[in-house]
C-alpha cells in the first residue's frame, strides 16, 4: 500500500510541476537591481508557472505561489559557471536546495524583509535554513491539493484548509514551511496574533492554521512585520530618465484655461 501511495505522490508531482508554456511575467524582475537589493534573511516570493503554482495561487487567491529565503552565498556550492547558491528553498521532486538567484530573473518577483532583525539572529535564520538542505518535499502535501483537480468548485473558507495538511513527517517540507520554521527558531512573528476574533469560525481556522506551522508564501506579503521592497525604488528611481517608445512623438502642450469671468452683482 506504501508503495502504490509513493508512486501515486510521484505521478502527481510529475504533472503538477510541469511548466505552463504561455506564462510570461507581467514584470519581471531587473536583475541588477535585485541583486543589489537583496539581503541575508529576505524572503523572495514568486509568481510561479507550473501546474501547482496555478493551483496554490488559486487556492490562496494570491499572486504568490512559491518562496526562497535568501540566505548568501553558500559554502561549496555554486552552479557549473560559478554563480554561487544564495537561496534555499523547497521544490517538487528534488525536496529542500540551495539554488542561485539567477534561477528567478524572469519571473515576477517581490522581496519581504523583515524588519529589525538583529545580525545573530539573521544569521542563525540562514543557518537554520543551510542546515535543512537535503530534506524531502512533502508529496503527501500534494495528495491534498490533487482534490482540486476534480471539477467541483472550492469553498472560499476551506481554500485555506486544503493546503494546511501534509504528511505531518518532520523531515518532509514545502517551501512557506520551511521559511516559516526558519523564522520560528529567532522567534520572529509572521502573522499577528489575534487576540480578539468576533467570528468563532476565523477563530478556529487562525488557530488551526498556527498549529499546522503551514504557511502561504502570501503570508509573507500580508504580513504587518515584513516589509516590502522593490529594488527599482531601492536603487534610486528617477521617472525623467525613462525611455518612452513615443520619445520622438511631438506633445501637445497643455491649453492655458482663461480666468473665469467676474461675477456680476
């Protein structure tokens, strides 16, 4: 039975990470200035162009469908040119790795940094991070998501649920996971705790959410500790250098509106 569930968890994350060949990012990333934005400790969300991306977007009604923790270069590990592996992450088939930034210029991206982190505990978030490369992806996580295949349609309240599952192994994990435990070990909120909840229903969600430790790459974004840069504003935008294709199109000034007339007694 373990065996036909494992070549099951196979067959699923085979078809689910194929790539969508229309996907093209609306704004990609340019990748100087990411790469001089980016810090040890930020989380870089993408909008991702597989099957599963489609799907977690969907679920999550969110943009953001993946997540890698910047962590700095890598001890030992680098691509075959040399680029060095800057980023830990989860992905289908291959579990937790180190990969280079590069891997992300094409796709529409955002950064998160969290705000007033002290420099010990950034560094033993990206430790924490390191130390976790070879763990396996949770496939089991994919079982639950594989519902959302068949063609009914999915409850806004129970979205959320649906991916809040996995196997429950702790040496299996997903991208937001893995990110969200690295936060948790310098004790570093990603969600507010809400202390008053009118809705008895959204009560037990948040708590049963917090309990998983399953997290969204959107949780990252909605968060109020995580702030959002955007490394074209960060490199210093100047909108007057723009090159604009109707450069060479003359412009009609703006007509001059005459004073109106004084009013008569």
């Amino acid at each position: 039975m373990a065996s036909l569930l494992d070549r099951a968890e196979t067959a699923i994350g085979r078809y689910l990470s194929r790539e969508n060949r229309v996907y093209k990012p609306f704004t990609p990333s340019n990748p100087e200035y990411l790469k001089e934005a980016i810090r040890p400790g930020d989380v870089l969300l993408v909008e991702g162009s597989s099957r599963l991306s489609g799907m977690i977007k969907y679920l999550t009604q969110s943009t953001w469908s993946h997540a890698a923790l910047y962590v700095g270069p890598i001890d030992g590990r680098c691509e075959a040119d040399g680029e060095p592996h800057v980023l830990v992450e989860a992905n289908i088939g291959a579990g937790v790795v180190s990969t280079a930034l590069s891997g992300y210029y094409t796709y529409h991206t955002r950064l998160c940094r969290p705000i007033a982190l002290s420099d010990p505990d950034r560094d033993l978030l990206c430790r924490y991070a390191i130390d976790r490369i070879g763990l396996a992806y949770d496939t089991r996580n994919l079982l639950d998501l594989a519902r959302y295949l068949l063609p009914f349609p999915v409850p806004q309240r129970w979205r959320r649920r649906m991916i809040a599952l996995g196997s429950g192994d702790p040496t299996r994990t997903i991208c937001s996971t893995l990110i969200a435990q690295a936060f948790n070990s310098v004790r570093y909120p990603i969600l507010p705790r809400i202390l008053t909840v009118r809705s008895a229903h959204a009560r037990h969600e948040i708590l049963h959410i917090r309990d998983s430790s399953l997290y969204m790459p959107r949780d990252f974004d909605i968060s109020p500790f995580f702030e959002i840069v955007k490394p074209t504003l960060a490199h210093g935008f100047d909108y007057t250098t723009l090159d604009w294709d109707d450069d060479d199109v003359p412009r009609h000034p703006v007509p001059e509106l005459s004073p109106p007339a004084p009013s008569q007694a």
